[in-house]
C-alpha cells in the first residue's frame, strides 16, 4: 500500500482462504497507516547544524550525515524523539572535508534508535601563527573562543 509517499508492505500467512489473507492483510496495512508516522530526521549531505571551530580560518563548520535518516514512530508520541549531536568541541582546524567530528544519535523513549557519523561538509584551513597566538592569549585571558 502506498499513501502519502510512503510504503507499507503486509505479509501473511496460514490462513486458509486467499480473501481471508487479503481482509487480514488490509488490516494490518490500515492499522499501520492510521497508527504510525514516517519522520525524516536528516537528509544526506544537507547542513544539520554548524559547531565551533577553534584556530581555523572560519569559526563554524557545518555538519551533516552521509545517509538519509527517516524512523517510523507512533501518531501522537513524536514528543519522545529526541536527536541529539554528541561532540568535544571546539573541533581544531586544520579540518577536511567529510571528517568524522562526532556522532548523531536519535533516541525514543529513552531507547537509542540509531547512531550516525556527523560529517563536515567542507574544509576549514588553520589560521597562521600569529593567529593563533593573538587567539591563545585571547583565550586565556578572556575565556572566548
């Protein structure tokens, strides 16, 4: 069954007549449809969120997920999904594109759906040694990142 661009698939067995697979199989797929909902947590290569880059030329980086994350939940329980981007930041630079700086995890309910790698979506080139230095000292005097 097909509806709102999502698919449901049914499968049955042992039952003695082929339409009364087909009526239990239509119950299944009409309990599925009105019961549950298809939510898209991520889209692969699109900016989830950006995070703090320390010494780099730019002080954000934006990060993504390789895959298109989608997860099939209960109607009316969409309040206990919780996604959340787990990394030690600021991420030093120099950074390369597509580098593993910390892990999207989607919890619901209190159990771990799945865990992803956070990628970075472009480069981030390390600032001179000037820089770094003027922003060293920045730091420990001011705490400022």
């Amino acid at each position: 069954m097909l509806r709102n661009g999502r698919r449901l698939v049914a499968v049955g067995s042992g039952f003695e007549t082929k339409s009364g697979r087909s009526k239990e199989s239509s119950k299944l797929l009409i309990y599925g449809i009105t019961n549950f909902d298809l939510v898209e947590i991520a889209k692969s290569n699109v900016s989830i969120s950006n995070i703090d880059v320390w010494l780099g030329k730019d002080k954000t980086i934006d990060v993504h997920v390789k895959e298109d994350i989608y997860k099939t939940i209960k109607k009316a329980q969409k309040k206990k999904l919780k996604v959340k981007m787990i990394y030690d930041g600021p991420v030093e630079a120099p950074i390369e594109k597509n580098q593993v700086v910390g892990k999207l995890k989607v919890v619901y309910d209190e159990n771990l759906l799945g865990e992803y790698d956070l990628l970075t979506l472009n480069e981030v080139k390390r600032v001179n040694i000037f820089s770094r230095l003027m922003k060293s000292l920045n730091y420990l005097i001011w705490g400022d990142v």
